[in-house]
C-alpha cells in the first residue's frame, strides 16, 4: 500500500532469490489523457535497487507512456539491493 508517497518492501536481505515485487495500481480518474513522463525512485549511492518488470499483467516497463481517460495501468517494481 503506498502511504504519503512511500512503499515498503520490508526487510530484504543483500542477494535474496527471488527478490520481493510490489505492484501499483494507477487509474485515471480525469476526462482527459494523462501523460506520465518518468518516476523517481530514492535510492543512495549511484546504482538503483529499483527495477521495473512487466510481469503477467503486462505493466509498463518504461516511463512515458499516456494513461487514456479513465484507463488503469500497473506498475510493478522489484527492490533487489546488492
């Protein structure tokens, strides 16, 4: 569930296999399409824990996509710190 703009992954040990995915929801509640032009993920260091997958229910895998009017879309992450 994502609170005030936070997600929690839990504790996640360095190296686990298979690492924890969490996936989001977005709906477009608005009478017009909305843009999505990239994601900020807070991370420490230069190399992200983040990446994103597409999974069995097609979510995007890449930023800049259009959200059609009233449409829906997942994101699913996977959090795998080394």
């Amino acid at each position: 569930d994502a609170t005030s703009g936070e997600i929690n992954f839990g504790t996640v040990l360095v190296g686990v296999t298979p690492a924890p995915e969490i996936q989001i929801t977005l709906h477009n509640v608005d009478n017009v399409p909305l843009d999505i032009s990239h994601g900020y993920f807070a991370t420490t260091g230069t190399v992200s824990p983040f990446t994103m997958v597409a999974g069995d229910d097609s979510c995007w895998t890449t930023f800049d996509q259009t959200l059609a009017e009233d449409g829906t879309a997942c994101l699913r992450f996977v959090f795998n710190p080394t």
